[in-house]
C-alpha cells in the first residue's frame, strides 16, 4: 500500500469521525480488524491490500494527531478560509484540509508540498472544481502564513 492510499483511508477516517463522534483509537481498532477489513475490501477497491505495519502506524498517528489538535486545525481553517463560515464548508473537504495541515505542522518526515498536493489531488476525486481551487487556496495561504512565522 502507498502512502496515497494510507492518506485516503485516513481522510475517510477523519470523515467518518466527524460524522459519528467517538474515540479515534476505537474506531481505528474496529477498521483495521483484520475480519471487519476483509468486508470493506470486497466493498470498496481503496481497501484491496491491508496496510503493512509502517502504513498502519501513519494511518493511526494520523487520525489521532488530528484528533488531539482538531481545535488548532478547525481554528486554522477558519482563518484561511475567507469569506466561508466554517459550518458551509464540506466536511470532506474540512477532513481532508485537517489531514494535510496536521502533517503540515507535526509530520516533518512529509514535505509540506507533498502533503499540500495530496490534499489537492484528493479534493479532485471527492469534490467540484471549485471546492479544489476553494481548498487550494486555503492550504496555499495557511502554509505561506504559518511556515512564514516558524
């Protein structure tokens, strides 16, 4: 499994705790059990190959890095995202930017334009060309403004 795909299943992670509050490390426990992972792989190609162990440790310190800075995150988008109230933006969309601006600011083994483009590619297969150019803009401007101060 490449790193592209480990990053989509945890944007869908990310989506799906925001859908349905719970604790992160149960949720991904309950994912990533090997019979429960067995129904999403004939339900769903994204699930073809189970993660090996270095892809499961990123999908985990994803989901629950995001999970212990969602307010730093969700404050950030706020910030960036101009003109847009945070409750109109998608949740897609908003999983999606907390999971490029997490490693961002705490992955430094993830070049912060990998992480960026990533993002951009996955709001391409999910959303409308506007809501990519929309997250673009937003991830453009947090990076040239956060990195800037560090």
């Amino acid at each position: 499994m490449k790193r592209t795909v480990a990053r989509e299943i945890a944007v869908r992670l990310c989506f799906a705790l925001s859908e349905n509050p719970t604790d992160p490390k149960e949720l991904l426990d309950q994912v990533f059990d090997k019979e429960y992972y067995a129904t999403l792989q004939e339900e769903d190609k994204l699930y073809k190959n189970y993660p090996d162990e270095k892809q499961l440790n990123y999908i985990y310190s994803l989901i629950i890095g995001v999970y212990e800075h969602i307010a730093e995150l969700d404050g950030y988008i706020e910030k960036y995202a101009v003109g847009w109230k945070f409750g109109r933006i998608s949740r897609t969309a908003i999983a999606i930017m907390r999971i490029a601006m997490y490693e961002v600011l705490y992955m430094p083994d993830i070049p912060d334009s990998a992480a960026i483009n990533e993002a951009v590619e996955l709001v391409k297969r999910y959303e409308s060309p506007e809501t990519k150019a929309f997250v673009n803009g937003v991830l453009g401007s947090f990076s040239r403004e956060e990195l800037a101060k560090e």
